[in-house]
C-alpha cells in the first residue's frame, strides 16, 4: 500500500528525475575533486544554469501551447538583444536603463514578428521562428562589424554578484519561475494556455481566444530570451555572434528533460530548473575528469537519451 | 596596382558556406582569391578547382593545407613556444598553467593587407614562395606606455605594415634570409 | 415510439410566460441557401435539428457559433446573447485530458471566478461542486482527473460546462450519443428545466429521432438544406424520416459541388510543387541576367556543387519528417560519416565500410527507441545529434585525412552535356519520387505520418514501418556525408552542423508538411537547388553576406505565406 503511495507521489512530480539526477551528478564531482571546490562548483552552476532556466521557461510555456507550437528565434533573440544593449551601454552606467530598454524592445519585437507569423500567417512554427531568427541573426551580424562594447558597471556587477555564494539572479529566476507557475495555475491565460494546450478545439469550442493565448505565449518566450541575452553578455564582458548557439538546443532539452510533455498541455515549472542544473553538472563532471570533447558530448546525449527514455513518457495522443 | 576591384564575402565560421562561396567566384572571373580559411581541409576542393582555374589562391589566418595554395602567416608553433616560454620563467617554472583554447588571430586587418598585396605580386608576375612566414610581432613596454596615452576605454591599437616591408619579408622568404624585423611603434589604428 | 410524442406532450408544463409570442429573439438566419424561411430561435426555445448524420446540422451550428464571435452586422446571420457549445466527439472537441474534472467544468467561466487577477480557487472548486450534484456526475470528487470518469459521465461534465457558463444559447452536437438511457433522462430533465425556468435556448442537432420529442420544433435536413421544419404537435417519426430524404433542385448543385473537392486536392497537390518550380526558374533567369557565365556547363556545375549533399541531406529529412517526426541531428550525422569516410575509407575500407553501416544501424535503431518508448523525436535526435558529434571528434579531433580517390573520382566527374549537381538532382528526385509515391509500400511508409490506424488494419507493421523510415535516411544521411567528404577532399568534424536546418527548409520549402505525411521529394529537390542558388544570387548582386541568413528566413516565409494564401483562395 505504501508503495502505490509513494509512487503516485512521485508520478506527481516528474520534476523528481530531473532534481535527482543533478544530486547524483554533483556528488559524482565531489567525489572526483575529493570535496575541495565541491561548494564553488554549485555556486557556478547555479549561474550558469540560470541562463538556461530563463529561456527555458519561455520555451516550456511556447511548448505548452500545443503541439507544433516551439520557439526555434531564441538564440537569435538573445544576440540581438546583447549586441543592441551592449552597443547603447558602451560600457558606461548612464547607458544602463536606455541598453535594458532596447533589449526588451528587440524582445518584443521578435515577439510580435513571431506571433504575425505563426498567428497571423498561419506558418508552421517551427519553420516561422525558424525564419524569423534568421532575420533577426543577419541584423545581429551585419550590427556586430565593428562592435565591441562592452556592458555598463552595474549589469557586469549585477550578473555576477552572489549572496552567501548563491548567486542574486538565480535567486531571481526561482521567483520569476514560482510566478509562473502561479501564473499557469490561477490566471485566466494560465489556464487558457494549459487548455488550448490539451485540446485546441475544445478551447475554443469553450469560448477560450485561442490566438491570443498562444501569441502571448511567444511574446513571453522571446521577452525572456532577450533578459537572457542581456544577462548573458553583461556576465560574459560582451556580446559575440555565437553567444547562443547552444540554447537553441539546450531550451528544448531542459523543457522535456524537466517534465513537460512535447505534446503540450502540462507545463512543469520546477523541472525547467532541476533539467537546467542537471546538464550544467553533466558538462562539469566531464571536464573534472579531463574527458576528452568528443566523449563528453557523446556521454551528454546518452544521458539525455537514456534519461528521456527511462522517465515516464506519455501516451501519443 | 591598388586600383584593381575588390570584393569582400564572409561566412561567419560555416565552411560549406565558405566553399560555396569560392565556387560562385570562380564563376564571377575573380583573378585571385585569398582566403582566411573557416576550416583547415575543408576547402582543400573548391581551392584545387580555383587554382585548376588558373586563379591565384592566397590563404592567411587561418590556414587551409591545400597544397596549390600561397600561405602567408605567423609561424604559430613558434609563437606558443615564446608565449609559453615567457609564462614559465614568470612562474619560475612552477605552478599551474591554464589553457583556454579559443579563437585565433585577431590582427586579421593586418593580415588581410598583407595577403592582398601578395596576391597582387603573384598576379604581376613576382616570383614568390608558397610559404610567406610573417615576422612576430614585438611589443616593448615603451609601445605600450606611447598607445596607452591614445587608446580610449576598450580600443584596440593595430600596428599597420607597409608594403616596403612586406616586399622585404617575401624576399627574406623566397632567399631563405632571416626575417627582418617588424618594425617598431609603426603607425598605430585605434578603435574602439 | 411515436406514440410516445403526444403522452410527453401532455406531461409538459407549459408556464405562459415562457411561451409568450412575442419574447427576446435568440438567433434570427435570414433566407439563404440553406433555408427558405426566416431561421428564428428565441428564449426558452428547444430546436431541434434532425435528418440523416453529416448533412448540414453541424455546419448549421457552427456557423452560429462563429456568428457570436464576430461583430459583423452586415451577414445574414445575427446572434444575440453568449453562446456555449457541447460537442458529441468529446475526445475531438470536448474533454481536456490532462485536467481534472472540476476544471473541465469550469474552464468556459473562469473570467467570473477571477479576484484580483487570479482565480478564487476555492470559490471554483465549489462551483464545480455544485454542478456535480446537480447533473449527479459520478466521481468521488471533482479534483479525480477526467479520465477516470465514465463516458456517459464525461459527456455528463460537457454539459455541466455550458450549464455553468450560463449562456443564453447552447448548441448541441449529438452530445448524448452513445450516453446510457438512465444519464439521457436524466439529461432531458435538465434541458426542459433549463428552458422553461431561466429562459435558455438549445439548438439541438441528434440522429437520434427519438430525442426529438423534447423539441418545441425539428427542421429536418437534407443535403444541407432544411427541407422540413415540423411542430412538435405534428411531430411524427415518420415525417421526419419522409423528410430526411426529400429530394430538392439544389441537390444537382450539391453533386456538382462535390467534384469540386476532388479536383481541387488534386491542384493543391501540383500548386505545392509547382511554387518552388516557378521560384526557381525565376531565380535561374536572374542569374542568367546578372552573370552570364553561371549559365555554362562549367558555371552551373560550380554554382550548384554543394547542392548535391543538401539534396541528400533533405531527402533524409524528409524521410523523417513523412513519419511526422523531425530530426535534429542530421548535420552532426553527415560531419560523422565526413570523418569516418576521411579517416577510414580510403585507407582501410573494411573498417570504414563497416563504421558506416554502424552508424545506419544507429538510426534505425533510434527509430525503433523513438517508437517502442513513444518518445518525441524532436529531444531524441537532439540527442543523438551530440553523440554523432562526439564521435566525429573522436575520430578525427582536428580537421585531416583524405577522400578516398574513387570518391573524388566520382564527384568530380564531367558527365556529357548535363552537370554533374543537375544529373543527380533529376536522378535523385525522380527514384525519391517513384519510391515515396508510386509503390505501396511507399504509400505505407507515408501514412505513418498521417493515417496510422490505417496502415495497422491492412497488417502492416508500423514499428518495421518507422524503422524502415529511419533506416532509409540513414543510408541517405550516409551519401550526404561521402558527397561533401568528395567536394572538400578531407574530413572536419564541423561540417555538417549547417544542414540540419537547411535539410529541414528545404523539405518544408519544397511543399511537405511537419504532420501528416505530406511530402514531396520533387519539391524538396527543386527547394535545394534554391537555397543553393540563393546564395549564388546575393554574391552576384554584391548584397552584403551578412544578409545570406535573412534572405534564407525570407524565402521561407514568403513560400509559406503565399500556400497560406493560395489555400485560402481556393476555399
């Protein structure tokens, strides 16, 4: 009897894998440095992990909208957005608020140019996105000759900067991915999402305004991936072309890694971090033990595979 | 001579793209080529099919290994070995040395001059070698001191070489001579 | 049964008020093609719609829904009042799978149960509560997931939903069908109650005559045309059965509309190939235009060289993309077999010759992974795509080894009269061509995408089926990957990276579809050669390279935009 009740518990929570995989990861890398640094490599996974979480989260929500619906602009969103913001910022502080302002601004652009896309034009997403981040990576391209601002003071302090070695903006992404997950729970969007999600037309057929749920899906999606990018870059010193090039597949990876189903329909928020964590520590565990480039990334997509595989995959509808 | 038209392409790093690239201007008519190569071997096809062409190849920077091709670089192997000389007697011979591999050469304007101005020999009818090895260049601290009281916040100081000098190099390859050396506080270009 | 009308007849309460003549109108259809007569619906009605299945009664309904939607005055339909929809194929139109059966209740109000922006939970709970008691939904409490209930109770919450909506109208689609006698009596009493005590109007589309007798009035249909509208006290089953099949002048019209579909599905088929064959030709002028000595042998063959890998490269793609899948690891495969092929196959052919079917083998087998765990590919081959990377470093960590010599042979060859790239497109397509679209089994293997019930009851194996798929492009992977190791000579584990979302514009460009199996490889050839061409075009206009990516994005949106459009054309 206990058993059916744990597993049920567990069942509730498909973020559990994801949480526990990076537990056993991380102990793995404390036993290969025999505990010195063991801290400081939580520490700056937590950094670096945020990174993902954030556009993360855009994509899950994007997923969630139903099948077929995906964010395929992201890295492109995130380059643009550092290289526009870095370029007001000039490495100066009174360019600070003007380089966020501009960041948001190519994030809501990229939404928008998404959502007439994908909405208005009826394209595929996968391809709309596609096309849409091709664009907005040749404006990156074509803005980068040149270019090599640096961000101001305060974004590079903030970016980095650590409380009781945790760092401030994780700690800012657990609240953004809790309001998030209030937001898919309680709000009339939220719920929307989740329904248009299950069943595109039986949420219309209940009077939900499909369109508009699934465009400020996207808007989210691509607001986050330039606060992303901003962050990014404002850690890094800079922007650079291929700034992004991994988050393209690391976005869709932490989404299913942590829990939500491909098919849309169920958003698990807290897997997004547990995923994020988890191949953060699987790259670090290589590293620790000198594994060579080409076995660390085949051990990386075993693990997501075998993980994919193991966890409790939903029925196809 | 400088007159002769020009044309710029890049490929951001994707070396298909680059190949590509080299094809549509082989068909443009293009007498030479030169190339700062996005991948070591990968263009070693369309190179043969652009010398087959009887087009003048120059590869710099980044350098491809086709066989048929002018390379004009650095000799990198002696450049890590000074580097990692200079590093160790610092450290007095201990410690710990980190290694960040990343992206070669960021002189390439430079570089790009140079390469132009070899293509142009060869197209002249210059005898030259299909090995170029650029002088090293040395910075003293007096060069330092001279550009930090020009450079803005983030600029980049770029010492331009002239095509005297450059002559003198292709000579000192082509007659096996020492290198002469590269000269010093030459003309500096900042940006920022 | 009949007998049964005039008995239930007398057991109506009729309260005047309600009936009144002269109360609220509801929906008002002027005379159109459908019916002759003022279509009018008002509070407290019960309307019923009836004849045969599929002749006019949904889209009736549908077109009221949509009608409560819009703001337009000017058509001939006006609704007045908010409308709530209860669908009979609840697994199509109706239940939210993954919710709970409270908050399939409560979905359609959810605005109401808002405080401060967010959604009084407890408030709803109670709600949803209430309404299970009201229409007896069995379930020990609204938090079970939906899918554990019954049907008939599933059908029950579809009707609590528009209850608890509290529309003026509520339109039925079939929605008892299949639901146990005891819940449809239950269901009857709930409606009548509805309709005399809060005034609501029901527009009810059964096939079930006998359902009929909780109608005020039944306009019978035929061939999407109301041929009858009957009172309830001449209500008789066999008027309406006379009815369902009375004949009208409009049903020639109706014959000649239905070729219409037949033919257009045909063009639409044509149109989707034709687009990019049209692109094309337009671009070749172009560049004839522009750079004449494209337009030689010579020319044509450099222009188009690199096209013969992402030819394959799509080919393999769209081999995925028929099983409805997607794969993302294509171009890390194709730098795979580049250095397998560059490493080993000129040197020790066993060896290479053998890693190479190794990696077929590892596609297949993702294909079976992808199948037997019912894993969405998109994440597999994400995967995967890391690991055919890892070991195209391992085996070759910097760019080196050779070509085998037959291999440059073999792309360098000068065939007679037609280039090289251009005889192996035409090739390529058409042998895609005959074995996607012309044999059964092809017929099979695209129906995975689409119809895979299908493919199950004529015995075919759809696990054998996908695996095949994934095979299949495995092996076209694999001559992508020999065709770029001939072009560049040598080997580089970063080649490749490029064609997995070229290979993917390319299938799409060239007419195919993610879902559904819908794929052309004429097209997806023709599509190659436009991207290759693309980016001939730009150089030889002297456009900045920077914009190479953005012209890509162009071309794909304005291929797609215009099928949009020609689509909704021919509606």
């Amino acid at each position: 009897m206990k058993k059916g009740v744990f597993r049920a518990w567990i069942e509730m929570r498909p973020w559990i894998w994801s949480f526990l995989g990076a537990a056993i990861v991380w102990l793995l890398i404390a036993g290969v440095v025999q505990g010195r640094g063991a801290g400081a490599t939580l520490s700056i996974a937590l950094q670096f992990s945020t990174f993902y979480v954030v556009v993360g989260i855009g994509q899950m929500i994007v997923i969630t909208a139903g099948p077929g619906n995906i964010d395929l602009s992201i890295p492109s969103v995130m380059t643009l957005a550092a290289y526009l913001a870095m370029g007001i910022m000039q490495g100066q502080d009174p360019g600070l608020l003007p380089g966020i302002a501009v960041a948001l601004g190519v994030g809501l652009g990229a939404g928008l140019i998404n959502i007439i896309l994908t909405q208005g034009l009826r394209i595929p997403p996968m391809v709309g996105t596609l096309a849409a981040g091709f664009v907005l990576q040749s404006i990156a391209i074509a803005y980068s000759r040149g270019s090599t601002a640096k961000p101001a003071p305060t974004l590079l302090n903030f970016a980095g900067a650590r409380v009781l070695g945790i760092p401030i903006i994780s700690v800012l992404f657990i609240l953004v991915a809790v309001a998030v997950a209030v937001a898919l729970r309680r709000t009339v969007w939220g719920r929307s999402v989740l329904a248009v999600g299950q069943n595109r037309r039986a949420a219309h057929l209940a009077g939900i305004r499909v369109s508009r749920t699934i465009a400020l899906a996207y808007l989210l999606s691509a607001l986050l991936a330039s606060v992303a990018g901003l962050l990014l870059a404002g850690y890094s010193g800079g922007a650079s072309l291929n700034m992004a090039e991994e988050y393209l597949l690391i976005s869709i990876a932490v989404v299913v890694l942590g829990g939500t189903s491909i098919a849309g329909g169920s958003a698990i928020v807290p897997g997004v971090w547990g995923a994020s964590i988890l191949l953060y520590l699987i790259v670090t565990m290589l590293n620790v033990m000198r594994v060579s480039a080409g076995l660390r990334l085949v051990i990386t997509g075993l693990i997501i595979i075998a993980v994919l595989a193991v966890a409790k995959s939903r029925a196809r509808a | 001579m400088s007159s002769s038209k020009t044309k710029v392409v890049n490929s951001n790093n994707s070396a298909p793209e680059q190949a590509s690239q080299i094809e549509n201007l082989i068909v443009e008519g293009w007498k030479a080529i030169v190339i700062d190569a996005a991948s070591d071997t990968a263009l070693n096809g369309v190179i043969k099919e652009a010398t087959d062409a009887g087009i003048v190849v120059v590869v710099f920077d980044a350098l491809a290994t086709a066989p048929s091709a002018y390379k004009v670089a650095y000799n990198y192997v002696s450049m890590g070995q000074q580097e990692a000389d200079f590093v160790a007697k610092r450290l007095n011979g201990k410690g710990n040395v980190l290694e960040i591999r990343g992206v070669a050469g960021t002189s390439v304007d430079n570089d790009i001059s140079n390469a132009f101005w070899v293509a142009q020999q060869i197209l002249a009818g210059e005898k030259v070698p299909m090995t170029i090895e650029l002088p090293l260049p040395v910075i003293e601290q007096s060069d330092f001191d001279a550009w930090l009281k020009v450079l803005p916040p983030g600029g980049v100081a770029t010492p331009v070489y002239g095509q005297e000098w450059t002559a003198e190099v292709i000579d000192a390859n082509a007659e096996h001579k020492p290198l002469p050396k590269s000269p010093r506080g030459a003309g500096v270009s900042a940006f920022s | 049964m009949m007998g049964v009308v005039s008995e239930a007849a007398e057991q109506q309460e009729v309260s005047p008020a309600v009936r009144a003549p002269d109360r609220p109108i509801r929906v008002a259809i002027r005379p159109n093609e459908i019916q002759k007569f003022d279509f009018v619906v008002r509070t407290g009605d019960i309307v019923g719609l009836a004849g045969l299945g599929g002749h006019g009664q949904r889209d009736l309904l549908q077109r009221i829904f949509a009608a409560s939607h819009t703001v337009n005055r000017s058509s001939d339909i006006r609704v007045d009042g908010t409308v709530a929809y209860v669908s009979g194929d609840r697994q199509l139109e109706g239940i939210f799978p993954l919710s709970s059966v409270g908050e399939n209740t409560t979905i359609g109000l959810l605005k109401r149960l808002t405080r401060r922006g967010l959604i009084a939970l407890r408030r709803e709970m109670a709600l949803a509560e209430d309404w299970r008691t009201k229409i007896s939904i069995r379930t020990p409490s609204v938090n079970e997931p939906i899918l554990s209930l019954s049907g008939g109770n599933q059908q029950k919450v579809l009707v609590a939903r528009a209850f608890a909506t509290e529309a003026d109208i509520v339109l039925f689609d079939d929605p008892l069908h299949g639901v146990d006698i005891g819940t449809k009596r239950e269901l009857y009493e709930h409606v009548r109650r509805q309709a005399i005590d809060n005034g609501r109007c029901f527009v009810w589309y059964t096939i079930e005559n006998h359902e009929l007798v909780n109608c005020d009035r039944v306009y019978v249909f035929y061939r999407g045309q109301i041929t009858d509208e009957i009172e309830r006290a001449e209500l008789t089953e066999e008027r309406v059965i006379r009815s369902s099949f009375q004949s009208s002048s409009a049903t020639e019209s109706e014959a000649a509309q239905e070729q219409r579909p037949i033919a257009a599905g045909l063009r639409e088929d044509h149109l989707r190939v034709l687009l990019p064959a049209v692109a094309l030709i337009l671009m070749l002028a172009a560049t004839f235009l522009l750079q004449p000595h494209a337009m030689s042998y010579l020319g044509l063959r450099l222009v188009f060289n690199f096209a013969i890998p992402l030819i394959f490269a799509a080919m393999a793609q769209l081999c995925i993309i028929a099983a409805s899948d997607i794969d993302l690891g294509l171009g890390s495969y194709i730098s795979l077999v580049n250095c397998i092929t560059a490493q080993f196959l000129a040197e020790s052919p066993l060896i290479g010759g053998g890693l190479l079917l190794l990696c077929i083998v590892g596609y297949v087998a993702m294909g079976a992974l992808v199948h037997l765990r019912n894993l969405p590919s998109i994440v597999v081959t994400l995967g995967a795509s890391f690991v055919w990377l890892g070991f195209a470093l391992l085996i070759l960590p910097t760019p080196g080894g050779t070509a085998p010599q037959w291999l440059n042979s073999v792309l360098h060859w000068q065939p007679p009269y037609v280039p090289l790239p251009i005889l192996l497109a035409i090739v390529t397509a058409i042998v895609c061509h005959l074995l996607l679209m012309r044999t059964s089994y092809g017929v099979v293997l695209r129906g995975l995408g689409g119809n895979i019930k299908s493919i199950k009851r004529a015995g075919w194996s759809v696990v054998v089926a996908r695996m095949t798929l994934y095979g299949a492009a495995g092996v076209l992977g694999v001559f992508a990957g020999l065709a770029l190791t001939g072009l560049n000579t040598t080997g580089d584990a970063n080649v490749g990276g490029q064609y997995t979302l070229n290979s993917i514009a390319a299938v799409i460009i060239g007419g195919g579809e993610f879902f559904g199996g819908v794929v052309f490889p004429i097209g997806a050839v023709i599509a190659s050669l436009i991207l290759l061409l693309a980016g001939s075009l730009l150089l030889f206009l002297n456009v900045s390279t920077d914009w190479q990516l953005a012209v890509q994005g162009v071309i794909l949106i304005l291929v797609l935009g215009l099928r949009r459009f020609i689509r909704r054309k021919e509606r």
